[in-house]
C-alpha cells in the first residue's frame, strides 16, 4: 500500500478517523465499516444512492476484460477506497489495495412482465432484478466477504452470512424458457474461491488484477481513471502493461489466447499453483505455458465420476474426449466445473473452448496403459 | 439449531419431502427448506471454538451444502443417528452434504446424512477429528448416480471413526485419504463398492467392524499421483468381513471400479501392514488378496511410488467359504484379471492371494500364520500366470507387531490392545 504525500499523516485506517466522527454529517459517500458487526442493511454502506444502483460520489464503476461466468446474470462491479490511501501495482495477481476498500459487485437480470429473467442481455423496456450485491471489504484484519440478497421489493439488500438460493425462471428472448437454481454463496463458500494461500483464514480478491483491468472505458484507458481518482498510485503505462484478452472479442486475441483468459478467469483461482484444486496437477492460469499441466493429454488423478469415463482433460483435435470439455459443459452438482456459481450452461464460452480443443496441434493422445506387467516390473528395474 | 421454535418448520418440512418423494428428477426445494438451512448454517458461520452446535429431532430437507471453513472447536451433534435425519434428496447446488474443510478439533456426532448429489461428509485439512454415531446412505440401494463417498475426511491427523453406518456409495462407504493416525471401529459399511477404505494413509486401526454386502470389503491402498503418498502401518483386526457380493457398481473410471466383487479384504501396494482375529466368510473371489498397483495394468509416471506391498502379516484369522464364485470388478482389466485367475488357479480361488509381484531388488516378506485352514496361492501374476503355486510353506514367517495407534483426541482412550 501506499501513501500519497498530502495524506502521509493519515495513513492506512486511521485516516478513516475523521469519516467516523463525523457521523451524520459525513459527506453523501460510502462510510467505511472496519471490522464487525457488518452493517445488515447495504444501504448502510451507501455505496450506491438511496435503493438504487447509481453509485454514490467517489465510488467509481469498473469493468473486466473478461468475468466469471454466472448464470448469465448481469453484474455492476464498484470500487472504493477511503480518501488518502490508494492501491499499489501487481504485476500478476490482484491489486495491492489499501484497508478501507470496498469492492462491490451486484448481480442483476433484466426481467419480464411475468417476472421471468432475461439470460440473453436484454434491453430497452425491462426492469431489472437485483439478486444479491457482495462485497470485498478490506476490514483490520483482513478481507472479509459479505453477501447481501435484495429483498423482493427490490428497495433494499440485506446481509446474509448464509447466502441464499433463488428459483428464477428465465427467459432468453427467442422463445427458450426453464429455471435455474440461482445460488448466492455463503460466506466459507466465498472463501472457497477467495481463499489467499498461504495465509490460514484470509480472503484476497480475484477479478481486479492490473491486466484483467487494463482496458478502454469510452475512449480512455480504466486504470488511467483509476489513478485519476487516487485508486492507483503507481505502475507502468496501461499501454505497456499487460491486458487480459476479452473472451468473446476476436480483435483481443486468437482463439487460444482468448480461450485461455476465459480458463485464467473461471478456473485458476482454484486451479493454479498452490491454490486448492493443484493437487489435480491440471493448471489453468492465462500464463501456464506447460502442455501438461494445462492438462493436453494428462490423466486425471481424482476426478471419480467427473471424468465421465474419459481419459485425459484435454484431448487435441477432440472436444468430446475432453474431461474438462465434459465438466464444464455439465449441469450435475458432482461433476460441473466450475463447482460453484452456475446452474445453467455457459454455451457461448463452451463453443470457444470447443474451438480451442479442436485447434489444438494433434489429433488424439497417445493410449494410457503400460503393456503387460512383466515387461512393467522390468521396465522398472531397469531404471 | 439450539434455538426452539422449530417444529412446526420441521413438520412442514418433513410433509414436502414426503411428496417430494414421490418426483423422478430432483424437485424444487419445498418452500421453506432454505430457511431451514438458512438458519442452521448461519448458526455454523458464527460458532466460536467450543460451540456446540445442535440440530434437533426430525427429517430435515436441505437443498443446498453445509459448510464449516476455518473454524476450529465446534460440535455438530443431532439427536441421534436414527432420530436427526439430514435429508439431501432435493439438493440443487452444491456437490456434498456437509464439507468441513481447515476446521481442527471438529465432532460430528448423532445424525444420518442422506441421499446427497456427491459425497456425504467430507472433512479435509482437519486434525482431531471425531465422527461418532453418524449414518451416510443412499436410499435407492446401490446405484451408479449415488455420490462417491459417504464418509469421507481426507487430508486429515487424528481422525475416529467410532459406531458409523455407511451404505449405497459409488466409490467407497468409509473411507479415510492421505491422513495420519486414524481409527475405525465399531461401524458398519454395507451395499457400498468399497466398504471401508484406508488409501494412502499412515498409521490406521480398522477394528470390529461389519463390512458386508459390499464389492469389496476393507481395502488398503497406495496409489499413484496423490499429494500424499507412502500409506504405511495399517492394522485390520477383529472385523467381520462377510459376503461382500455386489456386483461392482462404480462408474467407469472410478479406481474402485478395478476391485473384484466378492473381494473380502484387498492391500494394494501399502506397505507394514497387519491382518489378525479376523472373521472373513463368504467372499466370492478372494478373503484377502495381496497385490501390487500393476495388476491395475495402469501406466505409472509418478516416479517416487512403490507399488509394491511389503511387510504383510496375516495371521490368526478364520476364513471360510470364500472363492468360489469369482467376478471381476467393473473395469475391463478387472474382469480380465479375474478371468485369467479362474483359468490359472480354477475355482474356488484361494482364500488368501498373492499375485506374486514382487519388488526386483528385495524380498516383499509376505508372512501368513495360523489362519486355519485358509487356502493360499501365488498367482505368479508378473509371468502371466506361468507358474502358480499353492504353497504357504515359504510364506509361514512372522514379522514384528505393529503398534497401537493412539490419536491425539482429548478425552479419548487408545484402541484395544492387539490380542496375542
């Protein structure tokens, strides 16, 4: 973290001090909560304008060059930090950010007369459900995660440390109907993503790393506005940064650069080194370049039923072969990567995996299997 | 849920899924089953170390997973294994039934879990675990679609097992992974593929228990590719190993899939192991059968692994009536296996078999002691089946005892003494 100059006596949490004693008079913006009890009401946090979504003053609206897949809903992601204290540069991984943050993200669905949601980014005429809003605060000891479900009337969010599951039924616009279980985490299963290794109990954000960021909003570039408004104190020129290609943007990258930014964002939080699921060996961060580890011909180690009778996670030439073909495009609790966060099919992402699979240099793998085990038990004693 | 007020949630419960129960695919969650859930998980999120959590009396339907992350210290009791039911029939989200993960010094103790998507209970990176009087099945019987495990912690240091139920699992009913020091005892694993499983674990007792009706009774495994490797020291004593018959249902893939049906007790390639004061009746393929991981006919990468069993003493148990109705297990290579050891050795198929692969540089030492009139042979398996042999007389040896385990459990004495 650090401190521009003109807040150097302020520094960290005890420049919140004066947002704290200032209570009713503060200004109409955000008010930082640092530790529990958490507010009940999102209100409380003022994020946004009284029971709507436009962001209060100081809080700035940011986007990702690609985002996690969730059931088609729509997402408003915010960031704010308390005056004085700024997010420092990562060349990989998430931002530095300062204690005081708080990153917000509403999901929300454009929805019809008859109260279904619109899964296919409908406009012009429709309301909008808001499912939930979670929060990443930065409090004293840590990230904390904190998900709010919006109340029916859509006038307010309410904490819910057990997250929620709502029955939505939807709608795509073309005549597709059905339901989805739409789940809204509880707050271990936050940790699920959001765990920081290495550091028993904490949390770290995901999405807001410096390439996933680094694009134009309008004309200008987002992290310029970010420094523009004291978010971020240093690195390089977005323009010499590295950024995350758009998955579904064929001007940001080739369809294997663009398929992996889609694998880095739905999977490496999870599957990365040492992250939870690297036991699996199967590695999927956008700067994995080892065939093995991004799982081209590897077996799988654990995947018991997910493998769905497949041999390898990613079988060149053949999506259909593929064990992380077959899980991503599953709707099965016990086999469906990833494991949490969706219940529908994502069908646009799975055709550019698709893609990828069959653009892969070779047709099939090599058969698994080691002959006969004589010539096994002499093969190692050989060695 | 300590809180009262909660029967009437209950019984408004337990009526929609009695009608629940009557649907083909998973119905929506009954009006309220969150909040049930809602409830006792919030409950769970703000436990303090010591907390003793408490579900009370009934047929609860829960639609979503039960978690405890990063909390050490907190008891999750019901009523009793037959009076607190967690029933998952309508589960929508979430792959298990109840997932503790990084949570030391956890009990779970008086409650079924059932009918769950995946697994049942899953404890991971967690010391001083206690799972006491707690039942995990599937009602429909044995099924390809039920979830992997029922009881599950894996990952673990000082874990018990103590008066558990296990029933229905697609891979196995209790099984203990990766871990240290480890009991199981007095329970019963029934009508899953593997009955109780210890894989790739150090330090285990598996001690008066009832494996029955399963593909596969009591398995010690050690196999390839897993963070932790090296299962060692592993005692199975005074169970009742009893017509495991079911036909091997685990779906194609599963390693569990390669086990024979009718397998009583089966140690792939661990190390110090003891088998004793064991009753093993009616197997059809094998009482005990000794293997290394390559009859598996799987290619090994992992450098570091030895697939080879050594140290094995089996002594003193009463097997009878096995062998004679051999089937392989759901994988090709298994049944291919056991066809190969129905022509080599006909049938009945010795009481205790050895495949007869051995390490190249040293002796396995295989010892085999007053186990009545137990058949023996050594399939010669690495010769494909060239020269069989029926003689124990190589093999009548006796290695030194294994020691007790003793699990670091406040307040828990140590398993019995071997007898002698």
């Amino acid at each position: 973290m650090k401190t521009r100059p003109a807040a150097r006596a302020g520094r960290g949490a005890l420049s919140l001090l004066p947002w704290l004693v200032a209570g009713a008079c503060a200004p109409p913006g955000p008010v930082p909560h640092l530790a529990e009890p958490w507010p009940e009401r999102l209100g409380d946090w003022r994020i946004f304008r009284d029971g709507s979504l436009e962001p209060s003053p100081g809080v700035l609206v940011y986007e990702l060059n690609t985002a996690l897949f969730s059931d088609y809903a729509a997402k408003l992601r915010t960031v704010w930090m308390p005056e004085g204290v700024s997010a420092a540069w990562r060349d990989e991984g998430p931002l530095a950010f300062p204690a005081g943050t708080v990153l917000s993200k509403t999901f929300w669905y454009p929805v019809e007369g008859d109260g279904s949601v619109r899964i296919d980014a409908a406009s012009g005429g429709l309301g909008r459900r808001r499912v939930e809003t979670r929060l990443l605060v930065r409090g004293r000891d840590g990230w904390v995660a904190l998900p709010y479900l919006w109340n029916a009337e859509q006038s307010e969010a309410f904490l819910r440390p057990a997250g929620g599951l709502e029955m939505l039924r939807w709608s795509d616009g073309a005549g597709g109907r059905g339901e989805l279980a739409y789940l809204v985490p509880n707050r271990d299963q936050c940790r699920s993503c959001h765990d920081a290794a290495g550091e028993p109990g904490s949390l770290r954000p995901i999405g807001t790393t410096a390439a996933n960021l680094n694009r134009d909003v309008g004309a200008a570039p987002q992290l310029a506005a970010w420094r523009r408004r004291g978010f971020l104190e240093d690195g390089p020129d977005p323009a010499d940064a590295p950024r995350l290609p758009v998955w579904d943007d064929p001007a940001t990258g080739s369809t294997a650069d663009r398929a992996r930014a889609y694998l880095e964002v739905q999977c490496a939080h999870c599957h990365g080194p040492a992250r939870p699921a690297d036991a699996s060996g199967l590695l999927l961060g956008f700067d994995e370049s080892r065939p093995r580890a991004l799982g081209i011909c590897k077996p799988p180690v654990a995947a018991g039923r997910g493998s769905g009778g497949r041999l390898h996670d990613v079988v060149p030439g053949r999506p259909e072969e593929s064990i992380l073909y077959f899980r991503m495009q599953s709707r099965e609790p016990d086999v469906m990567m990833p494991e949490l966060g969706r219940d529908l099919r994502h069908e646009e992402g799975l055709a550019l995996i698709r893609r990828w699979i069959d653009e892969l240099e070779g047709d099939g793998c090599e058969a698994a299997g080691g002959g006969s085990r004589a010539r096994a038990v002499a093969r190692l004693s050989d060695g | 849920m300590r809180h009262g007020g909660s029967r009437r949630l209950v019984a408004s419960l337990a009526a929609a899924a009695a009608l629940a129960a009557c649907g083909g695919a998973p119905p929506p969650p009954a009006p309220g089953a969150d909040e049930f859930y809602r409830r006792l998980q919030e409950e769970l999120l703000a436990a303090e170390p010591g907390a003793v959590v408490e579900v009370p009396e009934g047929r609860h339907s829960l639609s979503r997973t039960l978690t405890l992350s990063g909390r050490p210290g907190i008891t999750l009791r019901g009523a009793g294994m037959d009076r607190t039911i967690l029933d998952f029939s309508s589960q929508r989200v979430g792959a298990e039934g109840v997932r503790v993960s990084s949570s030391d010094d956890f009990t779970i103790e008086g409650l079924t879990i059932q009918d769950t998507r995946g697994d049942a209970l899953r404890v991971e990176k967690s010391s001083r675990i206690a799972i006491r009087d707690v039942k995990t099945w599937w009602s429909r019987g044995p099924h390809e679609q039920n979830g992997a495990y029922g009881i599950y912690p894996v990952q673990c240091r000082d874990v018990l097992v103590d008066g558990a139920v296990a029933s229905g699992a697609s891979d196995a009913g209790l099984y203990v992974g990766q871990s240290t020091r480890v009991v199981i005892r007095d329970s019963r694993a029934e009508g899953n593929v593997a009955g109780i499983e210890i894989e790739n674990t150090s330090f285990a007792d598996v001690h008066d228990n009832v494996a029955t009706g399963n593909t596969g009774g009591i398995l010690v495994f050690d196999l390839p590719d897993l963070p932790v490797q090296g299962g060692r020291s592993v005692r199975i004593f005074d169970n009742q190993v009893i017509a495991n018959d079911e036909p091997n249902f685990a779906p194609a893939g599963n390693f569990v899939a390669k086990v024979p049906t009718g397998t009583g007790i089966m140690v792939m390639a661990n190390d110090d192991v003891e088998i004793f004061g064991n009753t093993i009746r009616d197997n059809g393929t094998a009482g005990i059968a000794i293997v290394s991981y390559y009859v598996t006919e799987e290619e090994i990468r992992d450098e570091h692994y030895d697939p080879f069993p050594e140290r094995v003493f089996v002594h003193d148990n009463d097997i009878s009536g096995g062998g004679g109705a051999p089937a392989g297990g759901s994988a090709f290579q298994s049944k291919k296996l056991v066809l190969a050891l129905r022509f080599a050795l006909g049938t009945p198929l010795p009481d205790i078999l050895w495949d007869g692969i051995a390490p190249p540089d040293r002796e396995p030492r295989l010892c085999l002691r007053d186990n009545g009139a137990a058949r023996f042979a050594n399939a010669d398996a690495a010769n494909d089946f060239a020269s069989v042999s029926w003689d124990a007389g190589p093999f009548d040896c006796t290695l030194s005892r294994l020691e007790a385990v003793v699990l670091e459990t406040a307040g828990e004495a140590p398993g019995p003494e071997p007898a002698t």
